[in-house]
C-alpha cells in the first residue's frame, strides 16, 4: 500500500523550520584554492542542490593543519569567511538551513601537506595501519603522528570556536562538529588511538573530554541549539578501534543529552569513510543509539527514497541525509516528489578537478525533461 511521504514534512531543528526532512550530507568534492579559499564553482554546486531541507557543507578544516588534502576549503582566514559568504547565499536561495561542517583530521593528514613539513599530530604517536594516505603520488604509508601537547590541544579548542564564529559571520546557520570517521575527535574517544595518560586518556570521561572541550568552545560563539555532532559509531574505517565502541558511543550519545544541540547525525554501519562495506559484525543497531538521544537525529549512508522514508517511518531518524544520489542528482528532492528517475553516479570527478563530475549533473528543471 502507498504510504504518505514523510520526507516533505516539515521539521523543525534549531529553532528553524526545515520544509522537508532531505539532507545534503557533508561530501568532500576538493574545488576550493589550494589555500582553501571557496570557489564561484562551488556556489555554483550549492545553488544546484538547494532544494534540500538542510544543507551541510562539505568537511571544511579550521585551520591549515587541519588537512590532509588538497583544495579542501577552510574557514580560519579572513579571505575564506568572505568566499564562503555567496556560496552559503546560493545554499540558502529556496529557504534552505545551511551548517558547515567543521573538521580537523589529526593524525589522517601527511607530511606533504603540513605547513610545517613535519608529521601530523594525533592524541598520541600511534600511526593509522591498514589503510593508505591518498596522496597526489598515489597511496603512501601513514606517517607516525606526533603526540598533541595539552597546549597544542588548547589551541586547537581555540581554533575551533574561531572557525564557528567565522562560519556564523560566513552567512551559516549552524555548524556540525565532525567527530566521525577516525578524525581528530574519533581520535580521542577511540582507545586504539588514544593511548595518553593525561586528562585526555584513559577513562571514557577523558577520552570524551575534548569533544565536550570543542562544544563548549564553540557555544562562547552560536548556542548549542546550533551546533550538530555527527558519529560513525559502528566504523573501524582509519583503524578507529575501540575496546568496546557500544560503550563507548552509548556514552558519548549520553552525554550529548541534554546539552540542547540542534542535532546528532549518525553514519550508517554499512559506510566505512567514503566506501560501503558489508555492516561489521560487532556493529551497533542505527536504531539502538538514535533511541539514547532525546533531541533531532539525522541518519545518512546508503539509503535511497523507500528506505529513507522506513527511517522516518518507524521513528530511528528525523531526517535522512542522501551523499552519493545528490552527488549524481542535483534536484533530488523534486526528482523523490515527482518520482522520476535518478541519474546513476559517475566517478570521475568526485574528488577535485574542474566542472566535470561536479555541476554537470542535469537538474530536471533545466534540461527540459
Ligand atoms: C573522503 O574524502 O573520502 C572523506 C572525507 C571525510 C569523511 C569521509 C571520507 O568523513
């Protein structure tokens, strides 16, 4: 039997009213400068996926460190604030609520691309194994990090809240904390990659110490109600081990409560980083963690319309975020309300080059279909 659609409900998140419940989730395309300065080709990109409810940026780095790759964009110099001011615009010309998603990479970035030349920095001197840095070269070893100071840890706390109060003076509504995928974040919660013996190590209540450090920081600059974190509470992409990641991510969704955030955005099991993978044995239930938490959940990886709609249907998500059909359909969500056809995604051009792969997707609107 058809069922209504729920994804063109309105929901509210924020204190703002979203007109449909379809994320554009945070997608690494790498078109801004090789100084992260965004680009008109990235205006160009937001403007074209418009319709959703909400829009998250692509994971923009607070400060040079921060990276691992190129042509990533930033918000930590003055230049970037005001580059990101018409793209944000162009995000928000059908009504759309915008965050941008603020990320630091820790130990997952490369000498190459430090400022410094030096190895990155990482909770502590354990290097990622099993995986390989995707250099310009061609995939390459990680590097043993270098073990974060508490004053290298207290600058970063502080670049945080810098790059919310530029995100807010860029034209964003919000901002999502990237605390997934075996980043800096998931690097401390994670046991495998913290190993420190300070304030930031050991017990869950230290290892969740500097998400909760980052939060408050960035509260001195948008309230809470603005601020979204996203997890990917099932992965282990980038050697993100824990000794018991139920616990721990039970813990940190806890934790969460109660401080009022716009939102918790949970990545799917079956996503590890950019890849889908079979859904790990050991994997937390989506549904089980988005139970814990008592404000908005967005769930993404993977899904398509009819299962988009089962989340929202059956109460596990809010909203349902859509990486790979926004990549390949602009106007997705007109495409979900008139049930047409989807585009199927190219792979060249999804990580940097030119407008190949990037705005030349066709919008149903515009190419006369
Ligand atoms: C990627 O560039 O492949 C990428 C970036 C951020 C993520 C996951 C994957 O969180």
């Amino acid at each position: 039997m058809e069922q209504r659609s729920r994804l063109f409900d309105s929901v509210v998140v924020g204190g703002q009213l979203l007109r449909n419940r379809i994320v554009l989730p945070p997608l690494t395309r790498s078109r801004a400068t090789d100084d992260g300065v965004p680009t008109r080709l990235m205006e160009e990109y937001y403007r074209q996926r418009a319709g959703a409810g909400l829009v998250i940026s692509e994971g923009t780095v607070i400060a040079p460190q921060a990276t691992a790759y190129a042509r990533v964009p930033g918000l930590y110099s003055a230049e970037q604030v005001a580059a990101w001011r018409p793209v944000v615009e162009a995000a928000k010309r059908d009504g759309a609520v915008v965050y941008a998603q603020l990320w630091h990479v820790g130990r997952q970035s490369h000498s190459s691309v430090q400022p410094d030349g030096l190895p990155p920095k990482g909770p502590s001197a354990v290097p990622i194994t099993g995986y390989q840095y995707r250099s310009p070269i061609g995939r390459i070893p990680y590097e043993v990090p270098r073990e974060l100071t508490t004053a290298d840890i207290a600058e970063i706390v502080e670049a945080y809240g810098t790059a919310a109060r530029n995100a807010v003076r860029a034209g964003f509504d919000g901002v999502e904390l990237h605390a997934a995928n075996g980043y800096l974040i998931d690097q401390f919660l994670n046991d495998g990659s913290n190993r420190r013996t300070d304030r930031y190590g050991g017990s869950l209540e230290n290892r969740t110490r500097f998400l909760h450090d980052v939060i408050a920081e960035m509260a001195h600059y948008l309230p809470a109600e603005r601020i979204g974190v996203r997890l990917s509470p099932s992965s282990d992409w980038m050697d993100a081990h824990d000794s018991d990641k139920r616990l721990l991510y039970s813990t940190v969704v806890r934790q969460l409560n109660g401080l009022g955030l716009a939102y918790l955005h949970l990545v799917e099991p079956e996503i590890a980083g950019s890849t889908t993978v079979d859904r790990p044995a050991d994997s937390i239930p989506t549904a089980e963690l988005a139970g814990i938490f008592d404000g908005v959940v967005i769930v993404t990886g993977g899904h398509d319309q009819a299962s988009g709609e089962r989340l929202l249907a059956d109460g596990t998500a809010d909203l349902v975020g859509f990486g790979r059909l926004f990549i390949a359909n602009p106007d997705l969500p007109h495409r979900f309300l008139i049930q047409a056809p989807l585009e199927p995604l190219r792979h060249a051009g999804i990580y940097g080059g030119g407008p190949e792969g990037y705005i030349d997707y066709p919008s149903l609107a515009t190419s006369g279909s």
